[in-house]
C-alpha cells in the first residue's frame, strides 16, 4: 500500500463488511490470546484503519484485568464500540462460534472411532508452531508497550514472578497496576499510553475510531444505563440456568455444567491455562465427566483450533454429555453437542457482561493518565506474561516427557521455521499454522513408514 493511500480517509465502515470481518476473523484466529490480539491489531489497526493504536491498546488494557478470554473481549468491546451493543454481541459470538462448531465435529470423531492419526499427525505440527506464534506475538506487542526501562522492568518482574515464583496472575496484575497507580503520579511521562504511538498514528494515517474521535452516544457512561444493563444481563443468567434446574433438576448433568462454568468463568484471571487446573478437578475428578487422559487430548484440540482455548470447555462438555448420554444411549451426538453448546454459552457469558457494564466507563477514562497509566503498567506486565505462555509452550513441546526424557528435534525443527517464517520474511499466520500442520503430518507419516519396514 503506497504512502498516499495510507495517508488518506479509511474506507467506510458498514454493518456487513463488520460481520464479514468477525466471520473471518472467527475461523482464523489460531495462536491463543498472543496470536489472536497480533491478528486483531494488524488488521484492524495497521491495515483497515477501523481504530487507532491508542484506543485499541486502552481497550486491550481493559480486557487485560477481566476474568475470561481477552481476545474474545477485545473484539466484543471494539464491534461494541463501532456498531452498539448488537456489534459487540455479534464481533464476541462470531469469534467464538467456528470454534465451536469445529470442536464439536473433532469431538464426535474423537468419540466415534477413537484414534485419528491424521488430525494428530496434523497437531503434532501446529504445537511448535503455536509456540512460534506465542513468541511472535509477545515481540509485537512489547515492540509497542515497552517504551522504557520503567515498563521493561515491569515486564521482566511479571516474567521472574510467575515463573520462577508461581505467583498467581491476579496478584501480578494487582502490583502492576499499583506501580502504574504511583508511576503515573510521580513519573508520568513513563507511563503516558501516547508514548512511542504518535510515529506509527502518523505513517499509518487517521482511523475512523481516532485518538480524538467523540466517544458515540451509546458509548457515554451513565448509572441509569449501567442498571439497564445490570438486569438484563442477571436476568438472562438466572433464566438460563432456572430454566435448566426446573426442567431437568439441579442435580442433573446439563444444569451442573452450567453452575461449573459460570464458576469457572469468574476465575478464568490469566488465561485458560490459570483455569485448567480447576476444570480438570471438576469435571475429571469430581463430575467424572471425562477422564485425565481424556482432559489432555482436549486440551490438544483446543490449542489447535481457532478460538480462546478456553474453548477446550466444549470437548470437555461433549464428552460429558455423551458420556452420560444425557438424551439417552440412542442420542448421543445430540447429547454431547447440546452439553457443549450448554458449556460454551454459561462459560463465555459473563464476557458479554463484563465488556457492556464496564466499556462506557473505560471510554469516559481515554487520555486519562489517572487511569491509563495503571493499565499501561499492567500491558507492560501482560508482555511478561505472554513470555512466560512461550517458555510453557516450549517446554512441554520439545520435552514432552520432560527434561529427563527426549529432546524432539522434529518440533524443534517446525518451531524454528515457523519463528523465522513470522519474524524474519513476515509471514501471516494462516500460511504458517498450515504449512507447520502439513509438515507435521509429513513427518508422522514418514516415522510409522520408517519404522513399520525395520
């Protein structure tokens, strides 16, 4: 794209061409919430020019201290900033029904005919790509974030603390929105969210949501809206989940899925991966829903499908309900696909909530530095964080048995490619995730032919 043209107005925002872009974005958000946050900012930001890079950060700034997926959030809050509560509902739905309807066919073959050598030559691939992706992603936004050695010293405590401390990420975000609290008073110029954006404001040309664009009338902060809100949204939960108790019993399968995960919900403070360990005690341990090794393949499938992995909830809901063959032994793909819809819907409600209570005031503290100083520190802390999700990811694809056990070599070897692919010749992410399936699955292949003719 030539200079002038990025100089220029962007191009008008409609409805449709919103939705086309929520649909896309639903089947190609792969890398978790890193890669997927990578993906928003490069098109919404960098390429469309829906946003500014100032509004987006303070928005992901926000959706960075809520329990729940941040991505799904984000793009829940900027269709609800573009297009009105309905632009939320349908940008949050859409990043998240793909997934879905992808988890639910996985689930079934993984149900219906057990092994499936192709899909796991396919994972085996996207695993260190993933990690590639994680590492991608962590350079992007600290690239932006990380202005000084203030907000790097931030990040590398964040990093040292969950890490090598196990600190829990509330805590981390606590502390980090206090130093921001104090930095922005006594040391404000290294914590103003402008800082180091007006060069990339200034080659990108003005967006349509710009730095001072008038926040839009549905946007604006008032109680008698925030109480609207309030009841709808306590009255939508209490009726789903009334509805699930009178009809089947409290004690029945669906209406103790929906309890589970709206508690789950609420405690999803640093990523899926802070809440795994709950929801593998509940449903494997206490629900019996599944099984552990069960719980390990679907958190496979959910590192590799588009969508929060999070959604790793909905093959746990599926083999739940086809495990208790809810609807009866005869109804089987019925019951665990009406358990995963059921899961979905009560796990990512409360992030509907949270983005349509809370966003007006957010908009209403835009260039505030009493405000935006604390969540400039928290990104900074965030970044750590995301370092933190790439060493994770590395060490449990390159030592799957742990350190004591192999070194695989062949993920190394995609995760390598894949990183150079992203960082050095900047390639997208689709290409990358696809080729890293492909030689994934080469590579599987080509091991079982090797050793079937020893």
């Amino acid at each position: 794209m030539t200079a002038e043209a990025l100089a220029g107005a962007p191009e008008r925002l409609t409805r449709a061409k919103a939705f086309a872009y929520w649909l896309k974005l639903g089947f190609i958000s792969f890398g978790g919430p890193a890669g997927q946050i990578a993906i928003m900012h490069e098109e919404l930001v960098e390429r469309r020019r829906w946003i500014s890079e100032s509004r987006f950060l303070h928005a992901l700034n926000y959706c960075m201290l809520l329990p729940g997926p941040e991505a799904q959030q984000l793009a829940t809050y900027i269709g609800w900033l573009m297009h009105r509560p309905l632009g939320g509902i349908v940008a949050g739905g859409l990043f998240v029904l793909p997934s879905l309807f992808i988890l639910i066919a996985l689930s079934w073959v993984y149900m219906a005919f057990g092994n499936v050598p192709v899909i796991a030559g396919i994972f085996y691939g996207i695993k260190p790509a993933v990690t590639a992706l994680v590492v991608h992603a962590a350079w992007r936004i600290g690239s932006r974030v990380l202005k000084n050695a203030w907000l790097w010293g931030i990040a590398t405590a964040a990093f040292v603390a969950i890490f090598a401390l196990d600190a829990p990420f509330p805590l981390i975000v606590l502390a980090a929105g206090l130093v921001g609290h104090y930095g922005g008073r006594y040391a404000p110029e290294r914590f103003k969210t402008g800082s180091g954006h007006g060069t990339a404001a200034r080659a990108l040309g003005p967006a349509l949501i710009d730095d001072h664009t008038p926040t839009p009338e549905h946007a604006l902060f008032t109680w008698r809206r925030f109480r609207k809100v309030l009841l709808i949204c306590l009255g939508l939960w209490g009726l789903a989940i009334g509805g699930f108790a009178a009809l089947y019993g409290w004690d029945a399968a669906l209406t103790q899925m929906a309890w589970f995960f709206t508690k789950a919900a609420l405690m999803t403070f640093g990523g899926a991966y802070a809440v795994l360990p709950y929801v593998y005690q509940g449903a494997v341990d206490h629900h019996q829903w599944l099984t552990a090794p069960q719980m390990i393949d679907g958190l496979a499938l959910g590192e590799t499908t588009p969508g929060p992995l999070i959604m790793v909830v909905a093959f746990v809901g599926f083999v739940g309900g086809w495990t208790k063959a809810i609807f009866g032994s005869d109804a089987l793909f019925l019951s665990g696909a009406v358990a995963a819809t059921v899961v979905t819907f009560f796990t990512f409600l409360p992030s509907f909530f949270f983005i349509l209570l809370g966003a007006p005031f957010i908009e209403s503290t835009h260039g505030n530095l009493k405000f935006t100083a604390p969540l400039t520190a928290i990104t900074a802390a965030v970044v750590g964080v995301i370092v933190n999700l790439a060493v994770f990811f590395a060490y449990h694809v390159l030592w799957p048995q742990g350190l004591s056990g192999h070194f695989d070599w062949p993920s190394a070897v995609v995760g390598m490619a894949a990183a150079v692919a992203l960082l050095r010749f900047k390639f997208g992410v689709i290409p990358v995730v696809l080729g890293s399936g492909v030689a994934g699955l080469a590579y599987q292949f080509a091991h079982k032919a090797l050793y079937a003719n020893v």
